[in-house]
C-alpha cells in the first residue's frame, strides 16, 4: 500500500540531495583572480553588459483569448472608467468570466486597476496597463470575431445626471 509513496519520497530525496550536492560544489569552489575584474572600466562595462541583455529579453506573459480580449479592451479604454457590464455586452463573455480574467490579469502583474464610484450607485473601475508583453495561446480567431465591432466608446461609462427630488414631489415629477 506505501509503495507508490515510497518510490515518490525516494525520488524526492534524491532530488533533494543533488540539489544540496550543487550548492555545496558552488559554496566550495575557488574563484581564481584571473576572473575578477583587474580595473573599474571592466567591472562597469560588465555591469552595462548584463543590464543592456536584461532589458531586451523581457518574459512573455501567455493569456487565454478571454484574457487577451479583456486586455485588448482595457487598452481601448487607455485608463477611462468602464464596467464589466459594458465589456461583457461589447464581446458577449460573461461579467463572471471577465471578472476572474481581470483577477487573473492583475496577478500576472499585466494590470492595475482600482475601483471607482461613479454616482446613483453605480460602480466601475480604471484599469492601467502595466505590461504590454503579452502573447495569445489559444483561438485566435475568437479574439479577432469578438473585437472586430467593439469601440472605445462602447466600453466607455457614461457619466448620468444625477436627479435631484424636490420636496413634496416624486422623481417623475421633478424631471418633467
């Protein structure tokens, strides 16, 4: 009965150990002075070498096209107030589906976004790109047919009037 958790911890040890084994041989190994930097100019060009190849190779963020559509609607925006409510009737994906998709972008560090309260009970959010340097695993197509009609000012939140009441007068009244 233990046997599959046996060979599984056997493994896992083994593992485990090469791994310790590794850094034992990197803790104990002698760098020679040959591989130092002999002047500063070396050392500075080094550390303009290493930052220069850190910029050009950023990571590629993979997203479903669910994602990507919400992404691509969110740069329409360019940081305007909108809803899920909005975006869902522009690309017929459900708010529900949105709404993990944009938890989902913010914990991939793609998006920030904050919430926002327009008036009359109505609540939105702004959303800012923070990563750019996303690619599309999945049905391209579906990304191309849901956002070949939306516009920015489909997804846009239109700020309404706020009705004011007079006393003694009902809403109906008031805005005749």
């Amino acid at each position: 009965m233990k046997k599959g958790y046996s060979l599984i911890d056997t493994l896992a040890k083994k593992e485990f150990q090469k791994a310790k084994d590794n850094i034992n041989d990197i803790n104990n190994s002698n760098f020679s002075s040959e591989s130092q930097p002999q002047n500063t100019n070396e050392l500075t060009s080094d550390l303009n070498t290493s930052s220069n190849t850190e910029i050009e190779t950023q990571v590629e963020i993979v997203i479903n096209p669910n994602q990507y559509i919400l992404f691509s609607c969110l740069e329409l925006l360019d940081n305007k107030e909108s809803t899920l409510n909005l975006i869902s009737k522009a690309t017929n994906i459900p708010a529900f589906t949105l709404r993990s998709n944009l938890f989902r972008l913010r914990d991939l560090n793609v998006i920030e976004y904050k919430r926002v309260h327009i008036g009359n009970g109505i609540h939105g959010f702004k959303a800012n790109i923070l990563n750019s340097n996303v690619v599309l695993t999945g049905d391209e197509e579906k990304v191309h047919s849901a956002m070949k009609n939306v516009t920015q000012k489909m997804l846009l939140l239109k700020k309404r009037p706020v009705i004011i009441k007079e006393k003694g007068t009902s809403g109906l009244e008031a805005s005749h």
